[in-house]
C-alpha cells in the first residue's frame, strides 16, 4: 500500500503536475527537453481542477466524508424542499 502511493505520488510530482520554477513544464519535461505542444493556461486549469479533486477525495482524521458521499449528496432540482421551488 505505501509503495503504490509512494509510485504515486513520485509519478504526480515528476510528470503530471507543472512547476512554477519550470512553468509551465513539469520535470519530467524539462529534463527530457520535451517542447510545449498546448495551451499553457488550459494545462493550468486542468491541473488545478485535478488538485482540487484529489484533494476532496482524500481522506483524512476530521473529514470522513469521500469522493462517493460529495458527489452523492448534492441536492437536485427534484430534492428541494417545496418552499424553495421557483413560483411561476
């Protein structure tokens, strides 16, 4: 279990996640001087939404809630109570 998030997380560092100091490239990239072939601030964006995920689907001691129970939970339309529908 700790090697597979050791692989995990050394993979995350190394080639998905773009540093600043190489910005926007990740090491990976910069040791291999592989060119930049997109759109630097789409790459940004999917980065940071992927961080943020992961981070809300990390578990943790204070939080128990997981990926399942935020996506789970969000109220719809059908959900709400009938004193928060939109009148017509």
């Amino acid at each position: 279990m700790l090697d597979d998030y050791l692989k995990w997380v050394v993979e995350d560092y190394n080639m998905i996640r773009p540093h600043y100091k190489h910005r926007p490239r990740t090491p990976y990239e910069v040791y291999f001087d592989i060119p930049l072939d997109f759109d630097v601030r789409e790459r940004v964006k999917k980065a940071i939404k992927q961080r943020v995920n992961n981070n809300k689907c990390a578990g943790c001691k204070q939080c128990t809630m997981g990926c399942k129970q935020l996506t789970k939970n969000k109220p719809t339309p059908k959900k709400l109570r009938p004193d928060m529908k939109k009148k017509t």
